[in-house]
C-alpha cells in the first residue's frame, strides 16, 4: 500500500541518480506528480519524461540529467507565504539561487522562483539541486 507516491518517484529519481542509472520506470502516473516532473524538466534536472500507460495507473518512464546532486519531498506540505519563501529557501536549499524548491499554488505547480514572480504562495512539495 502505498502512502505517497511523490516521495516514491522522488526517492527513485534520488537514487538512479547515485547510482549513476539514466532511465528508471515508475508508477503511478498522477497527474501531480506529472507536473512535478515537468518543473524539474524546465529546470534541466531531467532530459525527459513521457507516460507509459500500460496499466491501471500508468507509469512514468524518466531519463534522468547528470545535474541531480540531492532532491526530496518536503513532509508535512507546508503552506508559506511568498513573503516567506526565503527562509524555506534557507532550510532546503544549500545556497542562494541553486536549486529549486517545488511548490503547488492557485495558479499550478511551479518552483519557487516563479511564484516570487508571480507574488503567489502555496504548499511546499519537493526540493531539488
């Protein structure tokens, strides 16, 4: 059974990446987490990423970049303000303006430095640098 399939897609892509794989396979194909992979696709951590519906739930088939150091899912999901994005900015990630964080808002999901743009807030997702 599984309780979050975000971290589990996270944690995969974590560890193909240590291990030095460049393809994995992974399911369930939420749409959710297709949006998270879409962002760490704009951002260059991954070279792609399609749906492989083969079965109830699909799955993702991802190729991975050679520029993932580190990622995770930030538990509990916490909502921030925009105004308070630096300082989770702090906690995540290692240095300013390397990595991203991936967060869920109104307007969709999208890394933190858009939503600065944009003035949005929302709930925090994942980090990757």
């Amino acid at each position: 059974m599984r309780h979050d399939p975000l971290n589990d897609i996270i944690n995969s892509i974590k560890s193909a990446s240590r291990t030095g794989n460049r393809t994995i396979e992974a399911e369930p194909a939420a749409r959710l987490i297709g949006r998270v992979l879409k962002v760490m696709q704009d951002y260059n951590y991954l070279r792609s990423f399609e749906v492989v519906d083969e079965s109830k739930g699909g799955k993702f088939k991802i190729v991975l970049s050679d520029t993932i150091n580190n990622c995770g899912v930030i538990k509990p999901r916490f909502p921030v303000k925009n105004s308070l994005l630096e300082k989770y900015e702090a906690r995540y990630l290692p240095a300013q303006d390397f990595g991203i964080l991936i967060l869920t808002t109104t307007k969709g999901v999208m890394s933190h430095i858009e939503a600065r743009k944009q003035g949005l807030g929302g709930r925090l997702l994942a980090y990757v640098y």
